[in-house]
C-alpha cells in the first residue's frame, strides 16, 4: 500500500509480507521511474505506523492497526505459454498444468507420503465415487458423483462421460490410455458400463488421466472452444490469458470438492531460467518448483524459504533423431553414450546432486524396475573404436548435429556438445521456446535434443514416447521398433507381478544396449516455496487447491 502524507514530499510503502516483498515492490517502483529516494519502506504493516512515524498520528492518537487479512491469491512460476486450451491435445507442461486445474478424470491419481517418507501412487475417487471390475464378463461399472457442476453449471451426467470417452479414442494424445476399450453405455445418468477386451496392469492410472468434457458445451462450441473458453469441472478456470506474459485461473466456487481457499493463481511466464531466478529471490514467486542445484545451499542458507528436496523417478535424456540415418548405426548410437560424461554433469551442473542415469527408468524409484544388465559409462577410448568400427573415424563423415532443446537445458546441451566434440562431431545447439521445440521434436526438425519428461513412476505409460502407434504425436525419438512395440503391448496386459517384472528387465536391457534414448541424469529436484504457505500433499504434485496460506 502507497499512502502520500500532506506534511511529508514522499511515498510510504506499507508492507505485511517481510522485506523481499518489500524488496520487489520498490524494484516495480523503480522500474516505472519513481525517486527512490522519496520512498520510504514501513515493514510490519500499520502495528509499526504510530511507534515509527508518530507524527502521522490523528490528533494525537495513536493509529488503529487494521488486522492484516490472509492472502488468498498465488504467484507461479511457468517458463512458457500454453499451447492449447484442449485438455486431449496438450503436450508442453504449461498446457498440462493448465488442463489439470480445470478438468478432472473419473479417478485420481495421486503422489502423497507413505509412513516411511517415500513416495506413493494412490488412486482414489473422484468424478466416479466408487467402480467396480467384473473380470468374468471383462467390464468395469463407474458410479458417478451426483451434483458435480461444470464452470458453466450444467450438471456431470453419464453423457458427458461417453463423450469424454469418444473423444479420447480420436485424440493425439489419449488414445492409447484407452487400450483394451471396446465400448461404454449409460446404464442411468449416473452409471457408466465399460466393456473391455483386454485387462491392463495400468488401467487405473490410464482412466484416471482421461479428461471429462461438458457434451453439450463442446458441441455448443465445436472446436472454436480451444481458442476462447472451457468449461470442465476442476477446482478452478482460466479468467485472464496475456499471450507470453501470464496466464490466471479463478476458483470455481461451485466446485464439487469444496471452492479452493486460493481463489487466483496467476502464473508469470519467463523463458529465462536466470531472470526467473532472480524474480523469485526478490520475492516475486510464492512457490518455485524450479529451482537449480546450484541455487540450493544458498537459497537454503537464506532461512526465507521452505526447500523440499525429492530425486526424480524420470531422467533428463539425449533424443537422437532415429530416422536420421547417421543413428541408424547402433555404434553410432553407442559411441555417444560412452562419450557422454555424466559424472561431470552431477558434479560441475547440479553440484553434485541427485546421481548418473545408467537406465532410463529409475531402477529403485519406477514400479517393477531393475538395473540394466549393461552399463554404458565413460569409456572415451571405446567410444571412439566404435565410431570407426561404424565408418566414421574421429567424427569424419558425420556432418554438423543440430542439437535443439530449451534455456533450462542449456548446461547440459553445452556439456553434450563439449563431449562430442572429443569424438571430432561437431553440434550446434538451438534453443527454442517450449512450443516450438515440442513441434520441431514431433516433425523431425532435429538431429540430437536434450529433453526432460514426466509420465509417472509405471513403466507402461512411457510407450507414449516409445511406441510407433505416436510417431507423428509423442513419439520424440521417431521410434518405429516391432520389438519395443511387442514389449510395451506385453506390459500393458501382464497383471502378474513377477512376469511383468521380467517383462519391464527386458525392455530395459534392449533400449539400454540399443540406446533408443540416452539417459544423462537424474535430477535431485527442489521446491521451495514462502513459510506462511501450508502443503498438504507431496509438494512434486501440489496445485493450488491443496495450498493454503496460513498468516
């Protein structure tokens, strides 16, 4: 708050939040041309106006302090704009924090603590309150929720679930999760038959990431609703898009589960990993989930923020460009991986936190996951006898790699083309934003990328990237391979255990030793977030529906 005083030629900025608002306020006022040296900063709000400045006082009096009001809003942090308000076709991160906010699956799928402080996947109700399996005639029954409201309050029904599931089958993104989906019907307005003929080992997770539409609203709309408006029946919607400066989503007040106690989260978009670095240090971001190896131990040291620290299930990897002929070569493909120097990575990029990614899925972290058999580690000297053994002696032969990724990989794409240099190939990086890296990645546009994914922590929903069914939608690496198509498929259906265990051994083994991504690292993850805010879920998948403030 800015008050000017009759007796004084200045500006008193009165602060609540602790002097790193205090500290991002006076830099906004800076940045519009103010005379800093005019303004005068009061931290600890009206209790220290009558003690500080008593000659502001009424009549002599003291000031009564107003009782400060808990916050209800958020600030975030997001590095790119959303690249479409359809839930079934979003690919970038922004998109799909966006779509989670404001459209919700039949079942939950959460990550929360278990007593020993790992984490857990739990599946729980949500649009659907209970559903039960029928093994012997291979259907599964959902009961819906009743008196469930979409944004623009037409009730949940069964209809909207058919729809939803339809949908699902045509889109780019979702129509795998349907696997072993043969038809649904509508049994009452409140009960969903499905029929399947498969079963998979994944169908809570699958079903649960399937958005549920509004029927009516969307063939109101058509697809003209991707450019203007949704209408889901999340705990919040999109009330504000500034194309590439921010994005803000409202509680829906009617909202099924109870209206958020945040009521407006507006997310800063900044491309520049540093200058979202130094806005969220200067107070600018309420939580951060961002945050570098590097920036840790000082912004732990600072004792104004919560860190949380958790090492990511998934691994920041090499994309090679599979339809690329060079990559056709398995020794090509072998030589960049015992080129690639990944203990350096850990120690000079994250500070040597989090650890060397020897495999592509975490083998103590993803579900029914082992170690593979074979190690790539640095071996320069074998690197390189096996690019001669490919015909390409010392790099020859091997014309300039386009290399693309993002700013927040920069580090590591420089490590990667600092090591490839050593084998005498030459790359040269290209960093985009993240709406046309993702269509460069999907249409070929590359040679090498440096790229980081979250599918979750079961091995079965990364076919999205492996699978020859996404080539053309998420299948980055141009993947067209019958053997991983076999496994995955096996995967899918497998409900034992022990022989999905041998099953996901396998498939290890043969993308490990055929290097169909190359795994660099896996991350030792860090979010810090303001101490007055309260997290009442694993802080890896917090919204802002399970944040509150509390002071």
């Amino acid at each position: 708050m800015t008050r000017r005083s009759q007796h004084w030629a200045c500006t008193i900025l009165v602060c609540y939040s602790g002097k790193r608002y205090a500290q991002a306020a006076t830099n906004a006022l800076s940045a519009i041309g103010y005379d800093m040296s005019k303004v005068y900063t009061l931290e600890g709000g009206f209790t220290n106006w009558s003690e500080t400045l008593p000659e502001l006082t009424t009549a002599g009096g003291a000031v009564e302090a107003p009782e400060a009001a808990v916050r209800n809003d958020l600030v975030l942090y997001e590095s790119a704009d959303i690249d479409t308000l359809d839930p079934m076709e979003t690919k970038t991160g922004a998109g799909t924090k966006l779509a989670g906010l404001q459209y919700e699956g039949l079942i939950k799928y959460m990550y929360e603590y278990a007593a020993d402080g790992s984490t857990v996947n739990t599946a729980k109700p949500n649009l659907a309150e209970s559903w039960n399996f029928d093994t012997e005639n291979m259907t599964v029954t959902f009961n819906l929720k009743k008196g469930v409201k979409f944004h623009n309050g037409d009730e949940f029904t069964a209809e909207d679930v058919l729809y939803s599931f339809e949908r699902a089958l045509n889109s780019s993104t979702k129509a795998a999760l349907m696997a072993g989906y043969e038809s649904a019907e509508a049994t009452d307005d409140y009960t969903v038959v499905m029929k399947l003929n498969t079963l998979s080992s994944a169908f809570q997770y699958n079903i649960s990431q399937i958005p549920m539409m509004n029927k009516s609203f969307m063939e109101e709309k058509g697809e003209e609703f991707t450019l203007e408006t949704v209408c889901g029946t999340g705990p919040y919607y999109l009330s504000e898009h500034l194309e590439a400066q921010s994005f803000t989503v409202s509680a829906f007040e009617d909202y099924h589960g109870g209206a958020a106690e945040i009521k407006t989260v507006r997310y800063d978009i900044l491309g520049d990993p540093a200058a979202a670095m130094m806005a969220f240090e200067a107070g600018s971001f309420d939580y951060f989930t961002t945050l570098a190896e590097v920036d840790v131990d000082r912004i732990i040291a600072s004792g104004e923020w919560n860190v949380v620290e958790y090492e990511a299930s998934f691994a920041r990897s090499v994309y090679m460009n599979l339809t690329n002929g060079i990559f056709d070569n398995v020794k090509v493909r072998q030589a960049l991986a015992y080129a690639t120097n990944k203990e350096n990575m850990v120690a000079l990029i994250q500070n040597g936190k989090g650890n060397v990614a020897d495999s592509f899925f975490h083998p103590e972290m993803m579900v029914n996951t082992s170690a593979p058999d074979t190690i790539l580690g640095y071996d320069l000297e074998k690197a390189k006898t096996l690019l001669a053994e490919a015909g390409y002696p010392n790099g020859e032969g091997i014309p300039t790699l386009k290399l693309v990724t993002m700013e927040t990989h920069k580090d590591y794409a420089l490590a990667v083309q600092q090591d490839y240099a050593e084998l005498g190939i030459n790359v040269e990086i290209l960093f985009l934003d993240a709406n046309t890296f993702m269509a460069d990645m999907v249409a070929g546009n590359y040679d090498i990328a440096v790229n980081i994914c979250n599918l979750g922590n079961m091995v079965y929903p990364w076919g999205r990237i492996f699978e020859s069914q996404y080539l053309g939608q998420t299948n980055f690496g141009l993947i067209n391979d019958a053997e991983i198509d076999r496994l995955f498929a096996e995967i899918n259906v497998t409900l034992d255990d022990e022989t999905q265990k041998e099953l996901i051994h396998e498939l290890i083994n043969y993308i490990t030793e055929n290097v169909i991504y190359l795994p660099l690292t896996y991350s030792a993850n860090f979010v810090a977030y303001n101490p007055d805010l309260e997290v009442t879920v694993h802080p890896m998948s917090v919204t802002p529906y399970y944040v509150r403030w509390t002071k």
